[in-house]
C-alpha cells in the first residue's frame, strides 16, 4: 500500500502524536473544581450547554478543518440525535447511556444519507448540506405523532447513569463536560495518527492525496459519519439537559451557530472549537442586560473576530499565553541574568 | 389536487414565474459576488430586506410615489447598503488576507447585524405595503392574469436583461466579466479592482433592492422575510451553476416553478422540503449545477 507522502501542517497542531497539552490537563483540572467555586444553578446550565455545543462544535472542527468540508447543515444531526434520545428514553423507556449511544448512531446512520453528497466540494456541498437539515427541520415540524410538531417533546427524563439520576445542576454539568473531555481526548489523537494524516492531505490538495493513494471519498465519508455521530451525541444530552425540544432549536440558524463556533475559534483547532462554543453560546447570556441591542452587539463582535485571521481565538489566545510566558520568565528571570553577567 | 383546469394551472405558471423572477434577482446577487471574490455572500437576503423596508418607508413619506419610483428607491439604498458593506467590513478583510471562510462567517455577522438592526428601527410586525398594482386583472384573449404578477414579471426580465445589456456592452461591465474570470491578468489590462469590486456589489444590491420591492408586495415586508428567502436565492443560484450569470436567472425561475407546483400537488407542510430533494438530486447527475447541460464537460 503506498503511503501517504503528505506531512501534516506544521503551523497548526504542535503537539506531538498522542501526547495530551499541559494546558488542557490544567483546564480539565479547572473544570472539575468549577462547580465548587461557582455553584450557582444558571451558571452550571450555561456551563453545560457550552459544554452540549461544544461536541457539535469539535465534530465539524474535524469536518471542516481537518478534512476541509464545508458543511452548514449540522444542526440535522443535532436534531435526529436529539429526538432519537428523546423517544427512546420517553417513549420506549431505554436507560440514558444506551440512548445516548443510539442518538449518535441514528444521526451517524442519517449521514450514510450524505455519502453520495461527499464528492460535491465548497459552495455546492454546503448547500447540499443545508438542504438535508431544511428537510429534517420539516420532518421534525411536521411528523407530530413522532415529535410532537410545534407543540415540542415533553416529558423527557433527566439523564441517569447506573441508577443514580442526575437531579442537580452539578451532577448535569459533570456528566455533560464529561462527554465533551472525551470527545476532545479521542479527537486529539486523530490529528496526528494516520487518518488525521491522511484527511489533512484530502483538505490541502484533494487530487495529490488521492495520487498518493489515499481513498478520497471513503476517508471523507467517514469524517461526515464521525461529525454527525459527536453532533448526534450533542443533541441526546441537550434533549436531557433542556428536557423540552421544540423544532425551532434546530432551523438552520443552529447550524450557522456551530459553523461560527468552529471560525471563531479557528479553523483547525479542537480548542478552537470549544472556546469558539463559550463564545457563541456565553456572550449572548452575558449580552443579556442589553435587551434588544444584544444580538445586534453580537453580530459586530462576530464580524471583528474576523478580523483576527486563520487561528481565531485559539490562535490569540496561544500569542497572549506565549507574549504572557515571555514577559513573566523576563521578570523573574532577570535578576539572575544581570548577576551572570556581572562576573 | 386532481384534474386542474387550463386558468388554473396557468395561474400557477404565472405565480411560479413571478416568485422565481424575485428568486433570480436574489441569485444574481450571489453569482455576481461569488463570481468576483469567491464568497457565499450570506446578507444577501438581509440587503433584499432593507430594500424592501426603505421603499416601503419612501411610500409612507410619500404616498404618492408611482411603483417604477419605488423599485428605484429600492435598488438605490440597497445598492448602498451593499457597497457599504463591501467598503467598510469585507474589503478590510480581503486587505488582510484573512482566509475565505473568515469572509464567510464575516457575512453571517452582517446578516444578524441588519436583521437586529431593522428589527430595531421597523419593529417586528409583517408590515403591508400600499396597492402598489392595479386590481382588476388583465385580460389576454381571454387568459386572466393579475396585474402584479404580471409587472413583477415584466420588470424582473426587463432589469435582467438591462443586466446582461450592461455587462456585454459597457467598458465598466466588461472590466467586471474581466475581474471575475481571473484578478490578476485584469488588473494588470488596467481594471481598479476596487471600484469594480464596490460595482458589483451595487449591482447586486440593486438587484437585491428589486426583489425586495416585489416580494413585499406580494406578501409583507418584515425584518426576518430575508432570512428564508435568501436562503432560497442562494439555492437557486447554487442550481443554475454557482457564479453563472445565466444560470442563476434560470435557476431562480425554474425554483420558483417548482416551489408553486409542489405546493400545490404534493404538500404545502413539505413545501420548501422538496424543492431541496430536487436541488440535492440535480446537484449528484450535476455536480456543477445546470450550466454543466450546456457547458462542454472538461
């Protein structure tokens, strides 16, 4: 079999194969004693549903920035994966973990729906894209006896893991930054291992990398699987944490939602990903006291951060910690310096 | 459902073809811009509302204004409204080299920038434009036809093919074919990229203007109307061939037919549904969208 002659792009990604950044470590380490510090009910649900969209978020980060697939149709995924966990557990009584799983299952099964779709590129595979969730979204509005139509899904049960019902924001917020660490570890480890290779070579140059002898459709198919499956799993513990869908939360607008996540905080970057998700879903709560003008004020901060080029956030963060880094070891190390060279 | 008579059907020929001129003059906007700088220009829509409540604005200010002048307040502050846009946000980026999808996401930005602000200024009630048209309809050797359907008619083909007139025959609209076909060997014939950048973005704006005169006053004028109908325009650009001046006119009409007749016999809940089914299965034996019939596969 040949092999893939394509290094990944050094620009992005530093960290090696496997190993886990410091710097995630720590902020896993911060988010644990998080709902110590700040126990306050509305804080944790926001926390949580940062967490929620954040998955959606790190699944098209790999759609999108590691295999380069444009997709604006999301929030489909969501939906099914949504609904799907919603029915099970209400509806058919299934155990939360197992509908958890069947929510990613039945959305990555309703991309195999996309496969054809996979060999359109840029402008023609979104639209293709947003068709398909335009459809969802009209299933979901319309099918009444299986989602309730625009009267929403009631009745969901909180999520429950092992016989112990998750009754408290704290124990939601737990299982739901749970889910999202483990996406964020199993996706960290697809950027340097072979397919993550082989996708980033599809994302520079589609043809060098099919004359390489990757298999261009398969390996981009998979992506799409793999985004709708974490996008799947989103919508289940969304389902569990709001315990109320209504089809409105999953127009189009939801799938602009994630796509703005994934470019704010950087094309290519899984931190991007989640910091772009805190943005996204924290600024308008924290935009709250200004009423009206509150969406108005997000839409210039979303266009600004544009300003910021290719890395977004994840990118100005990294400059800030370096510039940050720099300045302390200066300070601190200094004195020491100065003595040196005085002999 | 069932057997429809001849006025009928032809009623519904003429709806389709209205709706889907208003369709084309949104895709034109967002061939034009795609073809120039490669972006899905996702304020499109909200350009096409602005119009719509500019124009409605002129005809509360003054009652009296005849319709052609009211298409002409339309195109004129969207056109604007579009340059504005491209001088004051996408043009700092380009400057910038910042990567397309930034650009992107960029025209997102200003999409929720101007429905916000528009909510803010018109409120968010459907507002009702003024008989713009005569009521009584038309009579054609005996075909019935509504006179509004008929001039929105008349005057998307007509602003069509002023279109078409200026970018065949005007040095500026040449310059424009010029740019979009590759930047660089045209600035070095002497086109100012700029200026033709900020062209085609009036252009399209005006375009955009047009159509949000006539749909408002098909329907209502509201600060969201721009959202779903953009949305459309964009997928009937993207069915006539992203970037194809002819196919995004074909696209947008041959959308709207579809719209009216799925409507009508298959189901109104599905409405926009289908015509997605459609697009998705023209997009897989057409990956290049409808010009790909007519242009020599390479």
């Amino acid at each position: 079999m040949a092999k893939a002659q394509v290094t990944a792009s050094s620009h992005r990604g530093a960290h090696r194969r496997g190993s886990v950044h410091p710097a995630a470590l720590l902020a896993m380490a911060a988010l644990i004693a998080l709902p110590w510090i700040e126990p306050d009910k509305f804080a944790l649900h926001v926390l949580s549903l940062i967490a929620i969209a954040s998955i959606a978020a790190m699944g098209l980060q790999v759609l999108l920035g590691y295999s380069g697939q444009l997709s604006i149709g999301q929030a489909a995924f969501y939906g099914i994966g949504a609904y799907t966990s919603a029915f099970l557990t209400a509806k058919l009584g299934v155990p939360f973990p197992l509908a958890l799983i069947g929510a990613g299952i039945a959305a990555a099964i309703a991309s195999l729906l996309m496969v054809p779709i996979t060999r359109l590129t840029g402008a023609y595979l979104a639209v293709a894209t947003l068709g398909f969730s335009i459809i969802v979204y009209l299933f979901i509005k319309n099918e009444e006896w299986l989602t309730g139509g625009s009267y929403g899904f009631i009745g969901i049960p909180r999520a429950e893991l092992f016989g112990y019902v998750l009754r408290d924001a704290r124990s939601s917020y737990y299982l739901n930054v749970g889910v999202g660490a483990i996406v964020y570890f199993v996706f960290a480890r697809i950027e340097g291992s072979r397919f993550g290779r082989a996708i980033n070579a599809i994302r520079q140059d589609a043809d060098a990398a099919r004359a390489s002898g990757i298999r261009v459709t398969l390996l981009k198919s998979e992506c799409f699987v793999i985004a709708a499956f974490v996008a799947g799993l989103s919508g289940s513990l969304y389902a569990h944490e709001v315990r109320y869908l209504a089809p409105n939360d999953f127009t189009f607008w939801k799938s602009i939602e994630i796509l703005i996540m994934v470019v704010i905080g950087g094309v290519g970057s899984l931190a991007g990903a989640i910091l772009g998700a805190a943005v996204v879903v924290g600024l308008p709560e924290y935009l709250r006291a200004i009423g009206d003008y509150r969406m108005l004020v997000f839409g210039a901060i979303l266009i600004a951060t544009m300003l910021f080029g290719e890395g977004g956030l994840a990118a100005l963060a990294a400059t800030l910690g370096r510039r940050l880094h720099a300045l302390a070891r200066r300070l601190i190390l200094k004195p020491t310096a100065s003595r040196k060279a005085a002999p | 459902m069932g057997a429809l008579s001849l006025s009928q059907l032809i009623d519904l020929v003429v709806g389709g073809l209205a709706i889907g001129c208003v369709y084309s003059l949104i895709a034109l906007g967002f061939a034009m811009i795609m073809r120039a700088t490669n972006i899905i220009h996702f304020a499109q829509g909200e350009v096409m509302m602005l119009g719509s409540m500019c124009g409605l604005t002129s005809l509360w200010l003054l009652p009296a204004l005849p319709l052609p002048v009211v298409i002409a307040v339309g195109m004129a502050s969207s056109g604007l409204i579009a340059v504005a846009m491209e001088l004051a946000v996408y043009r700092t980026l380009r400057r910038r080299r910042v990567p397309i999808m930034n650009i992107i996401t960029a025209t997102v930005g200003m999409s929720i920038l101007c429905i916000n602000a528009a909510r803010i200024i018109w409120g968010s009630e459907p507002l009702r434009f003024p008989e713009l048209f005569a009521t009584t309809a038309y009579d054609f050797g005996g075909v019935r036809m509504s006179p509004q359907l008929f001039w929105i008619m008349v005057m998307g083909v007509a602003i069509m093919g002023a279109l078409q007139l200026f970018l065949k025959h005007t040095p500026t609209g040449l310059a424009m074919q010029a740019v979009a076909q590759d930047h660089e060997a045209a600035q070095l014939m002497g086109a100012n990229l700029t200026r033709i950048m900020a062209y085609t973005f009036a252009i399209s704006g005006m375009m955009a203007g047009a159509a949000g005169i006539m749909l408002g006053s098909m329907f209502f004028a509201f600060f969201e109307m721009g959202f779903i109908t953009g949305l459309k325009g964009f997928v009937a650009a993207t069915l006539g061939g992203l970037g194809s001046i002819a196919g995004a006119m074909l696209g947008g009409i041959l959308f709207g037919l579809i719209e009216t007749f799925s409507t009508v016999f298959l189901s109104s809940a599905y409405k926009d549904g289908i015509g997605m089914i459609l697009l998705i299965a023209i997009l897989l034996v057409l990956p290049s969208g409808l010009v790909g019939l007519w242009q020599k596969r390479r």
